[in-house]
C-alpha cells in the first residue's frame, strides 16, 4: 500500500530528475551556443581576410590609362592623414 513516505519520495526523487535533466539540457544549449557562434566569428574572420587583401586595378586596365587618371586628376589623398577604416568603391573607367 503507498503511503504518503512513499508518495513524497516518488515526487522528490521526480522532481530532482527533472532539475537535474533541466540543468543538462541548459548546459548542452549553452555548449552548442558558443561553438555555434565561435565558428561564425571564426567564419568571419576567415571571410574579412579576403577582403582585407589590396584591391588591384581593373581587367583591361593599362600603364597608360592608369597614368592618364593620375595627370587628369591629380593624386589621390595627397597630405591626408591615415585612415582608420577605408570605404573602397571601384567601377570601370
């Protein structure tokens, strides 16, 4: 026959399991959380190295016509300080 002793440890001995299990499944979203955004972060850093390269001229682009640009134009950011961040926006000429 159950008794309340026995009532009272089945629902103790069920709710410590479901802490317990909660506690498990916290620290598992919180494990696979990280990782997830440490390898987008590790992804970005990957992905800013292309286009932290120097920009190189146009296909098709000469000596001369670069040379052109420079006496129509005159040089670029001459006497400026340097720039923390650059906005490069190129286009064909």
């Amino acid at each position: 026959m159950l008794t309340h002793k026995h009532l009272l440890i089945s629902v103790s001995t069920c709710s410590f399991m479901y802490h317990y299990f909660r506690k498990k499944l916290q620290r598992i979203t919180v494990l696979l959380s990280c990782g997830f955004l440490f390898f987008i972060a590790l992804g970005g850093m990957y992905s800013f190295e292309i286009f932290a390269a120097l920009p190189d001229r146009g296909s098709g682009i000469t000596d001369e016509v670069e040379e052109e640009f420079r006496q129509r134009n005159g040089r670029i950011f001459t006497g400026w300080s340097t720039p923390q961040a650059v906005l490069v926006i190129t286009g064909e000429l």
